[in-house]
C-alpha cells in the first residue's frame, strides 16, 4: 500500500506553495485524487509513487552552460611622445 499525502505536505517537500501544488494538479502534471465524500471542497491526495514522477519529470539534469561573451578586442592605437 502506497503513502498518501495532502496538498500542504507535498508543498512543503517540494518548496513551493499549496497555490502552485494545486496548479501542477490542475495542468494534470502531478497526478492526485479527490477523496472528499460529497463535500464541495475538493481534498486531494498525493501517492508517493505519482510524487516520485512528477519530481523525476521535473529534473532533467544539469541547465545548459551559458556561451561565454568574449570580450572585444582593444584596437592599437599609437602612442604618440
């Protein structure tokens, strides 16, 4: 049997806000289900394993470096004495 895990405590694994859990919810990224028995309030639930591939989704490794700007050349100029 799976853990199950409400929104506040999947916010703070991950450092985000409760707003921002329900919004991966609502964009279908992070996959939860509603365990509110004929309430209007909606009370989801967050599966580990659903947990675990949102987090793996989200993580594609290392950003791509920045190009490196080079600096422009001084032009020679002649010293003049």
């Amino acid at each position: 049997m799976s853990r199950f895990m409400t929104v506040p405590e999947v916010a703070k694994i991950l450092g985000i806000s409760g707003t921002n859990v329900l919004f991966y919810i609502a964009k279908g990224e992070l996959q939860a289900f509603n365990s509110s028995m004929g309430t209007r309030r909606p009370r989801w639930k967050i599966s580990q394993e659903s947990l675990d591939a949102f987090i793996a989704s989200r993580s594609s490794g290392k950003p791509d470096p920045r190009p490196r700007r080079r600096k422009a050349k001084a032009s020679i100029i002649p010293q003049y004495v």
